[in-house]
C-alpha cells in the first residue's frame, strides 16, 4: 500500500505533502518534517541551555577603571552563542530525523496494527527497512560533523545521547514510563547546550535539566492518549495506560515538579526576579492546559485531536521558557 496523503498527526496543509516532490515525501516524512513539533521539542532544550549558561549580568570596563553594567542589546549580539544556536537548530532537525527513522524501523510491526501510524512510510510500504536505517546513518554522521565543534565534554555527552536514542524504542516493551526516557532523552540538549558554553555542568543545571524531564513526561503523556486504546490491544505500554482515570492529576504532578525544579534551578543559579515572572507565564500556560485535558463522561475515553492540539502547544510552553532566560538581561536597565 502506499499514500501519499497527509498523515493523521500532521497539518492538513503541511508543507511536504503540499510543496515537495512526490519522490522525496516518503523520506521527508520518515524523518518527521511533515510535523515540525518534534523538531521544536528537541530544540528548544538545547536552546534553553545556551540561554541559561549566559543568564548573568556581563560588565565592561570604562576608562576610569569603573565598571559598567552591559546593554541587554550587547550582551545579546556579543555573548549570546548565536552561531552554536544555528547548529543545535540544525543538529535537532538531523537528529529527530535519525531518531523517528530508528524508531520507525523498531516499531514496523506495532505501526502496522494502529490507525494513527499504519500510513507511516515504512509500514506502508513506501520505505524499505534497511533503507530507513541508512537514513537513519546518514542523518547521524552528518549530525556528528556538527558535534565535534562543540568542545570535548559536550562531545562526551552527544556520544552519550545516542544510548538514550537507541534505548528508546524498546521502553515501550518494558517499562510502563516510555514517556520518562524520552524525557531524559529530549532534554539531553539542554545539557549540551550549558555545557558547550561553560566546559562544565553545574548542580542549577542538573536541576533545570530534572525540571524539562518532567515536563516532557506531561506533554508526551497527553500525546500517548492518542493511541490508549490501540496501545491496550497491542500490549504497548505507557505513561498515559498506567495512569488510566488519573492522567490529569499525573499530568499535573508531572506539570508541577517542571515548575518547581527548573524554580528551583534558577535561584541556585542566583537569576533575578524577572526569569520567574516568565516562570509564572510558563506554568500559567501549563495550567490551562490540564484545564481542556478531560476525558468524556465515562472518564476512560479522549479526544485525540484535542490530545494532539494540547501536546503542540508546548512549543509556545519552551518558547517562553526560553524568552524568560533571554529576558535577566533587561532586570538592570529596568531598575534604573
């Protein structure tokens, strides 16, 4: 069987089934580009972690051996690794790409049985395995090119991300928590990106890093009510299974302790106030999300669209997070 109509997690009016060449829409869509936010979940850790490791006033020194505090504008063209920003936007598209083509050959035979992923190129039939697993090589070793430029320790923790990466797959066959190693698999950018600026990881980084774990574990606990009841018949175990009628208030705790850890994160890191007005957008968006999460009357069944539309707002969730660690740097010129 093959299609080439839009799959059922993806935009209507995405641009690969829209613009690409009908030859490259398997490929496109094997690597996820057809649904972009992936891409933005694995990104915006990594981007987070560039913006955390310069979230402190930078000073300069005046002529009279005085010192004075850095416009946020110069501090954000000077210091901000922007060029480092550029490659871990790239390296997250190469590297979701890699991870779905892996995933997708592992899970051949789940994807054929569930309505949602039975289109999927390599149960279609539109992509061979083996042909899925050289796209999965080929996205990696350019991915690695990108790497060696981050510094050593950062190196030694891309090497890492790959076990994470490869581990994944199987979760689903042995643990009722998938949900928390894709957690510590996402966020493992946030750790590459602290520590390609500082050299070194620190306890507030660790922390923050704890925080986005359990925040992917809400947002891709809603996304696996998508496929509860096809997962029940199959034997796929999830988050979203093993909470059962009390997903809302495992969202919740799982929504609470993000916020509260990556709080605590950046009052070891000592951020000023301003980090934590944007902290309480972050939650505040958090909550009106379990806010619409409800099941129908009989408490056991959920609207997959509404899943769907709830786990892609948390692309806005990690921008703001992102602009808040962006913003320590007008807490001094706001004071004046």
């Amino acid at each position: 069987m093959t299609t080439h109509a839009p799959l059922p997690d993806a935009a209507r009016l995405n641009w690969v089934d829209r613009y690409a060449p009908r030859a490259l829409q398997p490929w496109l869509k094997l690597g996820r580009l057809d649904r972009p936010i992936g891409i933005w979940l694995l990104f915006l850790p990594g981007a987070m972690g560039l913006a955390f490791a310069i979230a402190h006033p930078f000073f300069a020194n005046n002529l009279d051996g005085t010192a004075r505090l850095l416009p946020p504008q110069e501090v954000l063209r000077y210091h901000f690794p922007w060029v480092k920003l550029l490659l871990f936007a790239i390296g997250s598209v190469l590297m979701r790409a890699a991870g779905c083509a892996f995933n997708d050959f592992v899970d051949r035979d789940f994807d054929a049985k569930v309505e949602r992923t039975r289109g999927r190129p390599i149960p279609s039939g539109q992509i061979s395995p083996k042909q899925a697993l050289a796209f999965a090589a080929g996205c990696s070793l350019i991915s690695f090119l990108i790497l060696i430029q981050l510094g050593w320790l950062t190196i030694a923790l891309g090497a890492g991300s790959l076990l994470l990466v490869a581990a994944y797959p199987f979760m689903k066959r042995i643990t009722w928590w998938p949900q928390a190693w894709l957690g510590l698999t996402f966020n493992w950018g946030f750790l590459m990106g602290f520590s390609t600026v500082t050299g070194t990881l620190t306890l507030p980084a660790l922390l923050f890093y704890a925080g986005l774990i359990f925040w992917t574990l809400g947002y891709d606990t809603i996304y696996a009510l998508q496929d509860i009841e096809d997962d029940a018949m199959i034997g796929v175990k999830s988050s979203a299974r093993a909470l059962g009628k009390h997903t809302v208030t495992g969202v919740s705790l799982f929504y609470g302790a993000a916020s509260v850890l990556t709080g605590v994160a950046a009052f070891l890191a000592g951020l000023p106030q301003l980090f934590f007005v944007g902290l309480l957008l972050v939650t505040t968006h958090l909550f009106m999300q379990l806010v619409r999460l409800r099941p129908d009357s009989s408490g056991e069944h959920w609207e997959p669209t509404l899943a769907l539309r709830l786990f892609k707002s948390n692309r806005t969730t990690g921008l703001i997070w992102f602009f808040s660690l962006l913003a320590v740097h007008f807490t001094g010129f706001l004071n004046t």
